[in-house]
C-alpha cells in the first residue's frame, strides 16, 4: 500500500468517530476561522481536507455569499459533511485537485497538509488559486506526537510518528512554490489523557496512528503493546497522559510575477 493510501485508509476507518474525537482539531479549525484575513473578498472558497466539515458553518458565516467547495480524499469522511447550503462536495486528492486554474480565491485548509507531499501540494493550491488568492491553511509541525515517538522507539524497529516538517522548512517550502506568508502563529497544545491506553485509542480514532511508509503493518503484540503504554504512563503529570502538538496557522498569498 502506498503512503497515501494508508493515510486514506486511516481517516476512512477514523470517519464514524472522527467528530466524537476530533477536540483539539475543531479547536485549531475554529483559530483558522478567527484568522482568515478581514480584507479577504473571497467567492469561491476551496476547504481542502475537509474532513466531517468542521469548517463549513464558520467558512459560510465568514463569507456568506460564496461558493464553499469541501473536498476530501475520504469517501466516508465526506459522506459524514453536513450539507451546508451553497456547498459542493468534491471527493478530490490534494496532490492532483480536479479542478482548473485559478477556480478559487481562498483555499482553506485545517490539518491536512502534514499529510501531504507538501511541495506538491502547494504547487496545486498555487495552480488553483488566483494571482490574488489567500491560502490559509494550519498544520502540525516537528515535535509533534513526540510521547508517541519516544514511546514506541526500539519497539519494533520503525518510527511510527510522519516526519512533521520544522517551521523554517515549511517556509521555505511556500516560497519556493511562489507564496509569501503574510501572516503566520505557532503554538504548543497539550492533550491529557485518562490512561495510555486511551491516548493511543484517541489517535487511532482520529486517523494519526499511521505507520509511516517502511513501518510496521502489522498490529503490536500484547507485551511490545504494554511496554508501549508503560512508557506513556512515565509522563504522566497530575493532569494525565500528555500528547503535545506544535501547531502551525498560517495565511499566505502568491508571490505577483512567481506564475505565468
Ligand atoms: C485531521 S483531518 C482534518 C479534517 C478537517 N479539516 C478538520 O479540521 O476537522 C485531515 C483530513 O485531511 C484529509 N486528507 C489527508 N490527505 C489528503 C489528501 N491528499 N487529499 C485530500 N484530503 C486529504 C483526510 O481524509 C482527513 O479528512
């Protein structure tokens, strides 16, 4: 299975209980909403990685006389999006949009793009955008998931944390597919947890518990399992079992003259 249709899969399988799950993800998806730029006049809005549509409420608030477009690679995702009105829904994968050039004047996009071939992507968020477009977007950054890292590290041999990209790489990565950033915040949030067993469960939940490409498929056994969360419970504060996130939101435009 290639690595992005592992990561298709494991959103597919985490859809039913994403929204039930999914407390940190609204949270950032909400900041995004907070931030899109005030002299934005966007019509035709682009919420790529839409997931159970989170954003869709907010995005119609924020710009009620646009066209929305939430489009994700997951079908069950998707099929959970509550029709919001003047939405389209479009099963589309970020790294080949099937859409034409300069369709959108803001892309919006909360929490895919670490899943991505980012360079790729941004290419095709630069091709769909136009020259005075906004893309908007949050994402998780190295250091990321780094109890789950350390935890499972020695295991069985591979990493099962994705290679988060640092924040100076991320930048380099926009302007080298012609984008300035605008505006850009980074922050840490910390998830607790009642026990490690559920940290590792809510993970799975939410579809992060890919194994990155070369790692394991196959599920753990029972010891290699409980010496996973044994490890988890070393952290625990009085709060409970931490999972930290470094977070990125970021509001970039096209570079004017960067395309033809
Ligand atoms: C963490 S969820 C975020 C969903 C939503 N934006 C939110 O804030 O709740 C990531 C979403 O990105 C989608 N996704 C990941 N890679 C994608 C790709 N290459 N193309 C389209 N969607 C993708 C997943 O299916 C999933 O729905």
């Amino acid at each position: 299975m290639t690595e992005r249709a592992s990561v298709r899969r494991a959103f597919s399988r985490a859809a039913a209980r994403y929204s039930e799950l999914a407390g940190l993800q609204r949270e950032v998806g909400d900041r995004l909403i907070d931030v899109l730029p005030s002299s934005a006049r966007a019509t035709r809005v682009l919420d790529l990685g839409c997931g159970t549509g989170f954003a869709s409420p907010g995005l119609r608030a924020r710009f009620p006389q646009a066209l929305l477009c939430p489009a994700d690679f997951s079908q069950p995702m998707l099929a959970l999006h509550r029709p919001v009105q003047g939405n389209a829904r479009v099963c589309a994968d970020a790294h080949a949009l099937p859409f034409a050039g300069r369709a959108f004047d803001l892309i919006f996009s909360s929490l895919m793009l670490q899943w991505c071939d980012l360079p790729r992507v941004l290419a095709e968020c630069a091709r769909v955008l136009t020259a005075d477009g906004w893309l908007c977007f949050s994402t998780v950054l190295q250091g990321s998931l780094r109890e789950i890292d350390a935890a499972f590290s020695g295991i069985d041999g591979h990493r099962h944390v994705v290679d988060f990209p640092a924040a100076s790489a991320l930048h380099s990565m926009l302007e080298m597919e012609g984008f300035s950033i605008e505006w850009a915040e980074c922050a840490t949030r910390v998830e607790y947890f009642a026990h490690a067993a559920e940290l590792l469960q809510s993970n799975r939940g939410i579809g992060a518990s890919r194994v990155p490409a070369g790692g394991r498929p196959s599920m753990l056994g029972r010891a290699a399992l409980a010496e996973v969360c044994r490890r988890l419970e070393l952290g625990r504060t009085a709060q409970g079992v931490p999972l930290s996130y470094e977070l990125a939101w970021v509001v970039a435009r096209p570079v004017p003259g960067a395309r033809g």
